[in-house]
C-alpha cells in the first residue's frame, strides 16, 4: 500500500523538498510545535537538509540492513530526551530530492539501535510514498 506524504519547504534551488507522513501528520507537528526550543531545532535541522550539508549530529542515516539504507534519522537534543524523527530518503523522476518525514520516535534511551526502534527503522524502510506537492506561488 502506497502511503502519502505532503511537502512543507523546499531549498531555494527547487531540488530538495521536505515532506511529513499524512498519516502522523498530527502526532509530528505536535512535538515540533510544543514550544520554540523544537520548532528552532526542526528549522535547523530541515536548514542543514535543504542546504546540503551533513552534521550526523542532528540528521544522520540508520543503516541496520539493505531494507533500511535510504532511513535516515532527524535527532532532537542527544543526551537530554534523544527524540527522533525516522525519514525517509527517495529520488522523484525530475530528480527532487525528497525526505519525508515518517514516523517519531521519543526518548530513545541508548546509542545503539535496539528492539524498540529496529522495527520501526524496518517500516519506515519499508514503506512506498506518493508525495504530494505544494503549490508555490508565482513570483
């Protein structure tokens, strides 16, 4: 079954967008939107991402399997409550660069994957994604 995401921003360029899972839509823009200390955190995190850089601190790949090699994780506050949101990577046909936004993951408790995330790592590796675009006004 084929899930949807819907894009939210996209870098200045056109070629990378970030999108949110329609279905933990809710449950996703509740925690960036708790207070300003998350909503600053996923700016800079979604800043880093749309600019192409890499900082493994705050955006990094969770390669456990072959299943698994285009999740990637978005990391809140390593060290205090360690929240992550599991993406997914993909490539459209007219080469934008998507990740989508899928699942959250609170507090996890140690560096290492483990039972608890593996399978949602697993899932989020697993799943196919329709994205739906937004519409940008002309300039």
């Amino acid at each position: 079954m084929t899930k949807k995401a819907k894009e939210i921003t996209k870098s200045s360029d056109g070629k990378r967008i970030i999108c949110i899972d329609i279905e933990n839509w809710k449950e996703i823009f509740e925690y960036i939107n708790q207070d300003d200390k998350h909503l600053k955190k996923f700016k800079y995190i979604c800043g880093v991402i749309l600019d192409g850089h890499r900082n493994t601190d705050v955006y990094d790949k969770e390669n456990i399997n072959n299943n698994c090699k285009d999740v990637t994780a978005m990391k809140f506050f390593k060290g205090n409550d360690n929240d992550r949101l599991y993406c997914k990577e993909l490539t459209l046909k007219d080469k934008t660069f998507v990740i989508i936004a899928c699942e959250l993951f609170k507090k996890k408790k140690s560096q290492k994957n483990n039972k608890k995330n593996i399978p949602i790592i697993t899932k989020v590796g697993k799943s196919e994604y329709e994205i739906i675009r937004k519409k940008y006004p002309k300039p």
